[in-house]
C-alpha cells in the first residue's frame, strides 16, 4: 500500500503532466483500466464501499481514453500479450468487475454506441441474483437494509440472459472466482478450486474462445505455484494494480479507475509513472 503523502505527491504530478509526451516517453502500449458499475444513483449496496463514476464522470473518462489510446478488445489483449504481436498504437482494453446489473442498463449500451468492446468479469455465485456478494450484504446491514429484501427486489446483478445478450454485442465474459473471497486468506487448495470452478461456469454456460480470470481484491502474495496449476485451464488472468505483465505475459495488471485517482488522466499518467518508477528500480 502506497503512503498516502506518497500518494498525494504522485497524484499532484500526475494531473500536471501531458499524457502525450509520457506514453511516448515511457513506451506505454497498452493498458486496461477497469471499474465495477457506473450511477447517478445512490447504490446502498456499493456507495458505502466505494464511489462509482456517474454517467458524466464515465463518459469524461472515455473522451479521454479515446484521445490518447485506441480501444482493442480481448483477442488483441491476448494476441498483443501472448502471441507478442506489437501494437502500434497505444491501445486500452476496459473491463468491469462483479458483474453489476448497471453493466447492461448503462454501460454495455454507452461503449456499444461509441464502438468500444470490453470484458465483464463475474462471479458465478452472483450470476443470476442467486446470492449476494459478502461485502455488498455487509453495505446493507450497515444502512439497516435487509440483504434478502434487497437481493430478491432488486436485482442486484446480471443475469445469464443479459450476459448471453451483451456476448452477442461482442462483450468478452470472464471469471472472477465463485464468491468473491479474499485469495490471501484462502488455502491454495480453495484459491485453484474458486478460479477453476468460476472459469468452467463461464466456458459451459457462455462457449467462448478465451478463457480469462480476473482476481477477486487482490493478486498480492499468490504463490507461483498457484499460477502454475491455473495456466493449463486458462489464457490469461488479471490483477487490480496498476500496469505489469508477469508470469510470461499471461499475468497482467489492470488500473482501477474508481480508486487510483479522481479522473482518468490522474489515474493512467499515476500508473504510467508509477511503472516508470518501478521499473527504474528493479
Ligand atoms: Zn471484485
């Protein structure tokens, strides 16, 4: 975890510098900023855990994405980090998290009008309103608001139907664990059986080409071991800081842009120059 004074200093340089100059500099082909749900509501379910973007917020992080990279979908990523086919341009990949209902009422219908493809990565317990994710109850009992209630009226997630929908409209469907727990805390055992089980689910109810994975929290303190026993079942899989390709490429990071700035040029110039720096001193 960064310091926070670290962090103010890096998020002061980061909004003055001109993204331009530091892709061009740094050699940043490609990155995959990633969010979980986009509202003008008021979430009880999320907003006490975090602020989601609202529309205007969204779509002002996309006009920016749009004016310095290119959007590429879920064969390029793999083709570009697997198959080592240079991209030209630099490009973003955008992807989702959890599996929020808003994915199709919002913001499948916003990149599909703008042309911009994306993943979405779901939880297969969560799939079709059959449980509530641990964190979200939590939300929810902490405003007093009955889980079950909440859960049964209103839906909180996607539906198979809606994901099946959204895959026809190009949409890539990845997995992110059974449900949801923290990987740290888990036996290894438990940590390949959640990936594992959560990628069959998709690759049997959704037959699609690449299987992907997405952590759920964190990537941080996975053994190589457990890296080693997913490869043979999947293509690739994400983590949550930042940008980096580990693993042979088939590890890579993606940059949360809920929590890694305020805007999109603070959150990628923070995760460019935050690459920079790191990769400076390994
Ligand atoms: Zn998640």
């Amino acid at each position: 975890m960064m310091k926070p004074f670290k962090d103010t200093i890096l998020s002061f340089i980061s909004n003055r510098l001109d993204t331009k100059r530091l892709i061009c500099h740094t050699g940043t082909s490609l990155i995959l900023p990633f969010y979980h749900t986009v509202s003008d509501e008021y979430l009880p379910h999320i907003h006490p855990l975090y602020r989601p973007k609202t529309i205007k917020e969204f779509e002002n992080d996309l006009d920016f994405l749009l004016k310095h990279f290119q959007p590429v979908d879920m064969q390029t990523v793999f083709a570009c980090c697997r198959e080592r086919k240079s991209i030209q341009t630099p490009s973003f990949h955008l992807s989702f998290d959890d599996g929020l209902k808003e994915v199709y009422d919002i913001i499948t219908p916003l990149l599909y009008s703008k042309g911009i493809p994306f993943s979405v990565f779901v939880n297969s317990d969560f799939v079709d309103n059959k449980t509530l994710f641990s964190r979200h109850r939590e939300a929810l009992e902490s405003q007093d608001i009955d889980p079950e209630t909440f859960l049964n009226e209103k839906s909180p997630y996607l539906s198979t139907a809606q994901l099946k929908e959204m895959q026809k409209m190009g949409v890539h469907i990845g997995a992110h664990s059974i449900n949801h727990p923290r990987y740290d805390l888990i036996p290894e055992e438990e940590q390949v059986m959640q990936t594992l089980e959560s990628c069959k689910f998709v690759k049997d109810t959704f037959t699609q080409g690449l299987t992907t994975f997405a952590f759920p929290f964190s990537d941080t303190g996975i053994s190589n071991h457990f890296f080693d026993r997913i490869y043979s079942a999947i293509d690739l899989s994400f983590g949550i800081s930042g940008i980096y390709f580990r693993h042979n490429n088939r590890h890579i990071g993606r940059i949360d842009m809920e929590k890694y700035g305020h805007n999109a040029r603070e959150c990628i110039n923070k995760a460019i120059l935050v690459k920079k720096i790191k990769d400076k001193w390994n």
